[in-house]
C-alpha cells in the first residue's frame, strides 16, 4: 500500500521542459519531402506521424511536416 504512494509522488514531480518549435529556431521556411533524415525523426517505427503535442512543433511547421511527410510517402521513400 505504501509503494503505491510513493509511485504516485513520483510521478507528480516530473520537471516540465517547455517545448519549442525547432524549425522556428532555426528559421526553416520550407521542409524538403526529400529530407529522409530529418523526417524519419517525425515518424514512429510504424510509419505514423508523430503529433504536434509531442515533437513541440508549430502548427505551421507540422502541417509542412505531414505534408512533406506524405509526399516522400507517395515516392516510396518513407514507410
């Protein structure tokens, strides 16, 4: 009964990092459907696009992603 506690005060002071979008940083204006090493990051082992609540991006520069992310679907170089 004890352990269950602890496990739960655990779990509430996890440190929160505030998200950011990395294209804004680097000033990225356009995603390159031919860029497999920077899209391969934005995708799971199973091909699913990995959401915006979780890479940190904008919502301009996700909807760049998933259409970039597509597009190099439709050539057959990502999954």
């Amino acid at each position: 009964m004890k352990q269950k506690k602890d496990r739960r005060k655990r779990r509430k002071s996890r440190v929160i990092r505030i998200k950011r979008c990395r294209f804004c940083e680097d000033a990225i204006l356009y995603i390159d459907f031919l860029n497999i090493e920077l899209l391969r990051r934005y995708v799971t082992e199973k091909g699913r696009i990995i959401p915006r609540r979780i890479t940190g991006s904008c919502p301009g520069h996700q909807k760049m992603l998933s259409q970039a992310i597509k597009r190099s679907r439709n050539i057959a170089m990502l999954p």
